[in-house]
C-alpha cells in the first residue's frame, strides 16, 4: 500500500518570498507522483506530474518539484510565490502499472498555502 | 469543452434520506473515481470504475454505492444518509495522458 505525507498542514509566506512545501511518500512498489491545487470552493487542477526521467519537474504557475527516490520525497517549490498563488496543495501518488495510464490517487493531507502581501 | 460536471452544486439532506450525486465526463474517459474531501483529511477514494460495467471499492466505500452504465456517467448514490457523511464530494475521470480531471464538487449536509 502507498501512503503520502505532507509536512506541514499550513504554511505562511510573505508576497516574493520563496517557498517549498514538503511531501513525502511510502511505497513498496514504483510510483507516480502529482501535485494538485485546489482553490477556495472549486475543484482539483494538476500542477505537475512525475512520471520518470528527470528528477526535477517543472509544472504551471511557476511551480517545480524534485522527486528524490532515495529521500522517498516530492518536495514542491516556487523562487518566488504571489497573492494568487493563496490556495491548498495536495500530493498524490499511485502505484506504477505497465502499461496503464489511471489508477487510484492516494492523497495527502493537503498544506494550505497562505501568502501575504 | 464541459470537462468533468456535478450536479448539484449544494444539498442538504435529513438524516436517512436517499439521494444520487451526478456525475458526467465528455472527454471519453474509461476511469472514473469518487472521493469525498474533510477538513484536515484531504481526500479519500469511495469508489472507482475503469469502464462501463466495471466498478471497485475504494477506501471509504461504506454506505456508498455506485454504478457505471455509460462511458459518460458515473452517480454516487447515498442509500440512507448520515450525519458522517456531511462531505463535500469530488468526482474525476481520466484518460492516456496520467493526469485526472477533477469536477468542481458537490458540498453535502446531513442534518
């Protein structure tokens, strides 16, 4: 079974400044990881996917994620948040299956991103 | 292009009482899932489908049922509400490209 992490459940950040929101994963098996976010009374929206490859991942908005297997790690980070960028994040895995692209998500706890002018 | 649709938005139910969430996709996506999100809890898988006439528990799968006649549509039926299920409830579908499409949700109230 795979569960997720997410360090920290709120995380205050002046306009500017940079942050990282921490997540990490246990998992018997390979994985694929995600980082949604969600804004206030709407749905989920992909920011980013890692999937193989590269270990640094780059996604919408200015967000990118490092995949760190040997830390089990998927920590997500922006060089410089904004006003919009108020919302909660969640990180996401599912087990690898060859050859299939869907499979159950297993989320965490979500970390509510709070940014201030 | 409508992407993933709930309907309704709000519902307030008393307790014991059955209802039917709604659910469609036009992206013709063979998966399909349900996940009901609380506070500090993110959120947890009820039921999926990985196509019409195949359907699987999730994590959360009691009192729940579900039932995939179409590719398009997936309800969740709540067979006798409880206050425990006062949720809001997420469907999403998804396709070949790994990322799943998430609805904008359907807040529920059991009084």
């Amino acid at each position: 079974a795979q569960s997720v992490t997410q360090l920290d459940s709120q995380v205050p950040v002046f306009e500017e400044a940079p942050v990282e929101l921490r997540c990490n994963y246990s998992s018997s098996v390979s994985v694929y990881l995600f980082w949604y976010v969600q804004y206030p009374n709407q749905g989920l929206q992909l920011l980013l996917k890692y999937l193989s490859g590269s270990t640094l991942v780059k996604g919408i908005n200015g967000f990118e994620a490092e995949f760190n297997k040997s830390q089990t790690s998927f920590h997500l980070r922006k060089p410089s948040v904004h006003i919009s960028d108020t919302a909660e994040y969640f990180c996401a895995v599912r087990r690898y299956y060859y050859g299939g692209s869907q499979g159950n998500l297993i989320f965490g706890k979500g970390t509510k991103l709070s940014v201030k002018p | 292009n409508a992407g993933v649709t709930q309907t309704p938005k709000f519902q307030v139910l008393k307790t014991g009482q059955s209802m039917t969430l709604q659910c469609a996709q036009d992206m013709n996506h063979e998966y399909m899932s349900w996940y009901r999100q609380d506070p500090g809890m993110g959120l947890r898988l009820i039921h999926y489908s990985v196509g019409a006439g195949i359907t699987d528990q999730g994590e959360v799968p009691n009192g729940y049922n579900v039932s995939r006649s179409t590719t398009e549509d997936f309800p969740l039926r709540l067979l006798s509400a409880a206050p425990s299920q006062t949720s809001v409830y997420f469907c999403a579908s998804g396709g070949s490209s790994y990322e799943q499409y998430f609805g904008p949700g359907t807040r529920l109230t059991v009084t």
